[in-house]
C-alpha cells in the first residue's frame, strides 16, 4: 500500500519525482543587478530625450519672441507712413497755403 524505494520484480525501476527547480543567492543577485541597469539604462534614454526636446522648446521660444518684436515694430512703422499719407490727403492739409520766403536777413 506504501510506496517502496525499490522496484521489485517486473516493475519498473524508474520512479518519477517532482522536483522545484530554484535559483540560488548569486543568480538572484546577478538578476537584480541586470534588471537595475536595464531600469538605469532606460532612466537614461528618457531623460536625454526630454533635455533634447526642452532645447528645441527654448530655441522655439526664443525664436517666437524675436518674432513677435519684429511684428510689433512692423506695426508701427505701418501706422507711421499711414499716418503720413493720411495728413497729405486730409481735407484740412488741402486748404493750407504754402508760403513763400518774403527775404532774408544778411549780417
């Protein structure tokens, strides 16, 4: 009724045990070092993809608000001649009577 430890006679002499296969301290230390340069590695790849891509946001930046000043200076250099052609051509500049010099003073 018990399991034997040896075979008898016409049985089989192979006997199947279910052993757990583990792994030792040094592998399971060895994993864990591969597995922290593997997370360190990708810290890494990200970190230098976020400054590459802050660079590209800066120069954008600066790029925009030289931009924006140059649009802004456009703008009044616009109103200015405006200006100008506005004054020439307005009713009151039309009545104006040029004058003539009338002499000049000698010393």
């Amino acid at each position: 009724m018990g399991r034997q430890r040896f075979a008898a006679r016409n049985q089989n002499s192979t006997s199947f045990r279910t052993t757990e296969k583990t792994l030792g301290p040094v592998s399971n230390t060895i994993m864990l070092i591969v597995l922290a340069c593997l997370l360190g590695l990708l810290y890494l790849t990200q970190v230098t993809k976020t400054n590459a891509l802050g660079y590209q946001i800066s120069e954008m930046e600066a790029e925009h608000t030289s931009l924006k000043t140059e649009h802004d200076e456009l703008q009044v250099a616009s109103a200015r001649l405006q200006a100008l052609e506005r004054v020439k051509n307005s009713d009151i500049a039309k009545q104006l009577v040029s004058v003539a010099p009338s002499g000049t003073i000698n010393q």
